[in-house]
C-alpha cells in the first residue's frame, strides 16, 4: 500500500489491521501527515508529494509518527500472537516473528495438556482438563489425540481400565470429530 501525505488516517489503520492483523491504540489523526523525506538534496527544490511504500523494510516508528495525532504520544500497535510490537521493528520482523510463534504455539499447547492430564492427581482432574481443551477448540499439533491417548493407557495410574476406556472414548468421539 502506498501511503501519501493527506489521505486518510482510517485507510493507513485498516490496511494494517486487514494484512498484518496490527492493531492499534492512542489517539491516530485524520490525515496522514509528516512522511519521511528520503529524497536527495539536490531534488528537494522540486515539490513532490511524499509518499511511502508499506513494504517488509517500514518501521513501525514511522507509521506511528505519520499517523499519531501528538508525536510526543505516538499511538502504539499490538499483535494478538506477540503483543505489544517494539516502534522499531519492521514489518518483516513482525510477520518473523508471528509465524515463529504459530509454528511453536501447537507444539507447546500439545504438551502442556498430556503434562497436565500426567500429572492429575484423579479422574475428575483429567476429565476436567480433556473438557477444558474440547471447550477451548484450540489448534493442536498432528498426533496431538494419539498422544494424549497414549499418556493416559500408560502413565495415568490412578484411574481402572473402564475410566481410560471412557476418556478414550471421548477423546475420539468428541475431540476428534469436532475439528
């Protein structure tokens, strides 16, 4: 998206929100204004108005300090996976860094869940975790059920054969077929 002096704030916003799912916060102007000036010297006698590629190389810096209202205040953007975004990361530092968290988020949620359902003290904990995660509908790692079925046959101790046959059973019945 190419971003020009004078068009509106809400456009720059949505882009933003649409593509890289960065949202915002702080008070934003109505127009786009103060875009950095990258010409040479030579060429600054001739007018030109400014405008910016949104590319992998832009600063976050520089598209808060264009459309914050107070540059003493420069509105902030957030990322649901990484948070808060630092002004001085770039959009491919963003985007790196998203897809490193969606990449390890399955691996890590696969085994929080079996360490729980291991280390539950009864039937009720596992049958509650299992309803916590079936609740939840989050996006697991391939062989996630397999695996957890696996660490309930061997390493939950407590339960008889017939409460392992029943949340096996609801592992496949209700887990699985629901994604």
């Amino acid at each position: 998206m190419e971003i020009s002096e004078g068009m509106p704030v809400g456009y720059v916003l949505a882009y933003l929100k649409q593509t890289y799912e960065a949202s915002y916060f702080g008070q934003p102007r109505s127009h786009v204004l103060g875009l950095p000036d990258d010409r040479k010297p030579s060429n600054l006698k001739h007018p030109k108005q400014q405008s910016i590629k949104i590319c992998e190389k832009t600063k976050f810096s520089v598209l808060a300090n264009c459309c914050s209202i107070k540059l003493d205040k420069p509105i902030r953007f957030r990322h649901e996976l990484v948070g808060l975004i630092s002004p001085s990361w770039t959009i491919k530092e963003l985007l790196d860094r998203v897809n490193h968290k969606r990449a390890f988020s399955a691996t890590d949620k696969t085994n929080m869940v079996i360490d729980l359902v291991v280390s539950a003290e009864s039937f009720n904990d596992v049958d509650w975790i299992l309803r916590v995660v079936k609740k939840q509908k989050p996006t697991y790692e391939i062989g996630f059920e397999e695996r957890l079925s696996s660490a309930i046959k061997t390493n939950v101790l407590f339960i008889g054969d017939e409460q392992k046959a029943a949340l096996e059973a609801m592992i496949l019945t209700e887990m699985i077929c629901k994604h």
